[in-house]
C-alpha cells in the first residue's frame, strides 16, 4: 500500500513537472517570437529572449511588465498619439544661418517641424527665481492654463500652485492639469485629490492601481510645461516641489533651470501639451483659447522636439547625434545623469577625436547613488577619446542644457539617460541664439571647476570598481 500510494505521488509530481515544463516552453516562446518581431535592437531582443529562456515564469512576467509597449495600443483608441498634434506645416524657408542649414534639414526630417523664427527666451535658475514668475502669470492668465509636471509635490510650494490654479478656475479660465503617475505619487496623490476636489480637471498620466496597464517604472511623462492663454510658455527642468527653493535652504535642495517662451514656438509647445491631455483625458484641446496667432516678438529661432516610446521614438537622441555629427568646434553640456548607450558615447568621442572640444558636466553627486555608480563605469572610454568630464560639486543640479558652437542650445526635460532617449515622454526646445547660447555657456563655466581625470577612475578600488561595472548592467533601467 505505501509502495502504491509512493509511485501515484512519483508520478504526480513528474506529471506536474511535466507540465511545468511545457508552460515555461509556451511561455519562452511566446516572448521569443514578440521580442523578435518587436525589438529593433538586438541587444534588448538578445536580453529578453535569454531571460525567458533561463526563467520562463519570472522572465517573462518581467517582459509583461516592463518590455511592452502598451502606448501605442491604448493611444489609437484615443485617436491620438503623443506626437500627433504636433504635425505642424512645414516651411521650404530656411530661418537658420547658412552653417546650421544641414542641420536644421536634419532636424525638420526627425521631428516634421519647422524652426520658428521671432522667439523671446529668458532663463531662471531655480524655483526661487522661476516660481514667483510662473505664478504670476498664473494669475493673470485671462483664457486658458495648461500646466504638466513629473513631480507636483503637495508641500508649501505645491500648494500655492494649487491656489493659484483653483482661483483661475473659479474666475473662469480654462484650467488642464497633468500629473505623472508615478512622479506625483503612485499610491498616494494629494495634490491630484487637492484639485479634483477643487473641481479642476486633472488627470494623472499612465496610471492604474494594475500593473500590467500601467508599468511601475517605464514610459513616465517627464515633461515639464506651463502655457497660459496660448501666448507664454514655461519649460525646461523644473518639477513643482519645495526643494527647489534653494535659497529657503531646504533639507535636500535641488538646483535647477527654466526658461519663459514667447512667440511662435509656444504653439508647438501648445500642440504638445493637447496631445498630452487628450491621450490622458480623451478631450481634444482644438483652437482659441488654446491656440492663438502669435507675432514675432524676439531675436531666437526655437522648435519643440518631442520624444517618447511611440510614433516619437529616440527623437531628442537623433537629434543628439545630428548636432554631434555637424558640431564644429564646440560642444558643452550639463546633466544630472549621464548613462546614454554606445551609439552617443560612441559620437561624442568621435567628435572630441576629431578637435572638437567636448566639455560633459554631471554631479559629483547626484540624488541616486547607484546612478553615479554606473556613470563612473561608463566614462573611461570617453576620457581616453579626449572628451573632459567636470564634476559639479553639490548640491545637486538637476538642470539640462547643452550648447553647440557657441549658438546653438538644446534645453528642456530630457536627461542623458537611456530611459530620457528611450522610454520616458520628454520634450527639449532647440534654440538658435547667440545670447542665449552665451548665458547658458557661463552658467555652465561656473560648474567647471573641478575635472575627472582618466586615473581618478583608475584609483577606484577593485570592489569599488566591480560594484560600478555590475550596476552599469541596469542601464537599461536606471
């Protein structure tokens, strides 16, 4: 009888395992044929399909969860994609100095946008000197507001943008409000609450208490935009949060940088923020009070480039590697995370080979440890190029900007990071001004003081230097 009842559990649990099996083959193959067919680089597809293969179960709940795509998807439901409202008219007239011609061609092909000439652009360095101006012209907004932000934290800063945007409402200006799911708080969002209660509409982007509709951590709206009455935009790097009222001197402060937009250029910004709202909301922003004919009103030729994991795909990171490849003689920037794959690391050595000096400025220390980590792993080829790596001392900068030649500035949400390129919705301005490029370049000199050298990473320990070569292995991710 024990004999018996042993072999039925033998070959129950051989049947299970059995069983098992087969599902873990189903599985792997299932994601072998959807990576295959989907994923345009062979590293990802490689990736994945070893995953599955080696973890079918874990693998591929992994792939569910962060290796679809689902925003196209659910975006042609809506009718709309993130970047549909921004096939503006294009222009046979070039408005860019002869030298910018090749590039600008470039930049009209990835984007299907048309620089705009009769720009006015001013720059402000942190919430202390941005706030005020933002909230200003919240209050004076007559027709219609449209404010997006990755972070909206609901502290005393928070707070007094929620006033502020609740009294335009109740004096009956046009109020959308766009919160990023995961940036404004995925299990807790005050603010969202704050305003719906106030009767504002606003929506929270890609966000579901299910994880397979909304990814944890990929595919964030990372943009940071303001437009009011469809005349003035704010952008750049800017969240809404108390830490960024430096000089109030906050527990964690984060510097950062932003920029006021007038003139033509602030209706792409305008297009941008709608598509936004209707893959959110479902409402098409169409006309006045949203878009208004807007006059020439300063010296920059400006357009919006947008990117994101759908029809925009590794837009800004074309555009990246455009104005490498046509940069003459300089190419200086700052960001506060510096991870971007073989293809831009690949570029900007080849510009520094060539005699362009290449200035990367980045956080001797940022706000995520493990991201400087694998920064330090990722630098040496660079160095040995010739490209110089300076050290930003804290606190930490979280602005982004880059200028080119001494004219041409790129500016807005976007990092230096594989998920910026690849996986978040992110929007960048490029700015042709010689005055603004000259701003930008001084407030980047300022950052230049101290500079990592190629046996500064050589005299990292060999734990220290195995830790950042096995964290650089989550590039995709960080």
């Amino acid at each position: 009888m024990e004999n018996a009842l042993f072999r039925w559990v033998q070959s129950t649990a051989l049947m299970r395992a059995d069983v098992e099996a087969l599902i873990g083959v189903a599985l792997a193959i299932g994601v072998t044929l959807h990576a295959l067919l989907r994923k345009r680089r062979v590293s990802v597809a490689v990736g994945w399909i070893g995953l599955a293969w080696l973890s079918p179960i874990f693998g591929t709940a992994l792939y569910l969860t962060f290796g679809i795509n689902r925003v196209s998807r659910r975006a042609r439901r809506l009718r709309t994609k993130p970047s549909d409202a921004t096939q503006l008219p294009d222009t046979d007239d070039a408005v860019v100095p002869e030298t910018l011609w090749p590039l600008d061609r470039a930049i009209r092909r990835i984007t299907s946008l048309p620089a705009f000439a009769g720009n006015a652009v001013e720059m402000f360095r942190n919430g202390d000197a941005a706030y005020p101006v933002m909230l200003a012209a919240i209050r004076e907004a007559q027709a219609s507001i449209g404010l997006s932000s990755y972070i909206f934290r609901d502290d005393a800063t928070g707070r007094e943008f929620c006033d502020a945007l609740v009294e335009a409402q109740n004096r009956g200006v046009k109020v959308r409000v766009i919160i990023d799911g995961i940036g404004g708080g995925y299990f807790r969002t005050p603010v969202y609450r704050r305003l719906t209660a106030a009767g504002v509409p606003v929506a929270l982007f890609m966000h579901s208490a299910l994880p397979w509709r909304m990814p944890f951590l990929n595919l964030r709206s990372h943009k940071k935009l303001l437009i009011l009455d469809g005349r003035i935009a704010f952008t750049g790097g800017l969240n809404i949060s108390h830490a960024n009222r430096v000089a109030l001197k906050p527990e964690h402060p984060i510097r950062d940088t932003h920029f006021r937009m007038t003139g033509p250029v602030v209706e792409q910004l305008a297009a941008a923020f709608a598509a936004d709202w209707a893959f959110v909301d479902g409402e098409i922003l169409d006309g006045e009070p949203w878009f208004v004919d807007l006059a020439p009103c300063g010296p920059s030729v400006a357009r919006a480039v947008t990117s994101g994991p759908d029809a925009d795909v590794e837009k800004i990171e074309q555009v990246i590697l455009q104005t490498l490849a046509c940069a003459r003689r300089k190419v200086r920037f700052v960001t506060p995370y510096f991870l971007p794959d073989e293809l831009v690391t690949g570029a900007l050595a080849q510009a520094a080979m060539r005699g362009i000096t290449v200035d990367v400025i980045i956080p001797r220390v940022s706000d995520h440890p493990f991201i400087d980590w694998a920064t330090r792993a990722h630098l040496e080829p660079l160095l040995r190029a010739g490209v110089q790596v300076w050290l930003d001392e804290p606190p930490f900068d979280h602005s982004k900007a880059m200028v080119v030649d001494d004219i041409w500035c790129f500016v807005g949400s976007a990092n230096w990071d594989m998920r910026s390129f690849r996986l978040n919705f992110e929007l960048n301005v490029e700015i042709i001004d010689a005055d603004c490029a000259a701003a930008l370049d001084r407030f980047m000199r300022g950052k230049m003081e101290t500079q990592l050298r190629r046996e500064d990473l050589a005299a990292r320990g060999l734990p220290v230097r195995l830790r950042d070569a096995g964290v650089r292995l989550l590039l995709p991710y960080l």
